[in-house]
C-alpha cells in the first residue's frame, strides 16, 4: 500500500546514533491513518538498500527495530 504522505510537506524527527543506527518518530497518513516509518537516505546507502527493496523488520525484547533486507523477496534472487 502506497503512503499518501507528501515527503515534501513533512519534517520526519530523526537521529542518528552511529554510521548504522538511527531512533525515527512514525509518522502517520493522514487519509489511512497508517504509520509509516521514514527512513533516511543515509541508512538507505549505509546498508545498500534501495527504494523498493522489501525490508523485514525484527524486535527485540527491549523494543529495538532492525530492519534487515529481504534478499529471498528481490528481483534477480
């Protein structure tokens, strides 16, 4: 499901800890009501991901989020 969010109309809270870590603030849609997680250009390059790439998330049992790509879900795999 696409975002209705406008990027352009937004200022995402984000911070980043070190070269791979960054703490993001949901954003919601405002039509759907959805969360949507931004996530920096700086965290797409840090770990090769592309827009487009299917990303799995895990939690930890202190509440942290890594987010990992789904290699096994990319074209050409």
């Amino acid at each position: 499901m696409k975002s209705k969010i406008d990027p352009a109309v937004i200022t995402p809270k984000i911070e980043q800890c070190s070269p791979t870590t960054w703490i993001v603030t949901l954003e919601e849609d405002p039509e759907t009501g959805d969360l949507v997680m931004p996530i920096p250009t700086e965290a797409l390059d840090a770990n090769g991901w592309q827009i487009g790439d299917t990303l799995t998330w895990n939690i930890d049992d202190e509440g942290t989020v890594t987010l990992v790509r789904d290699v096994e879900s990319q074209p050409g795999s």
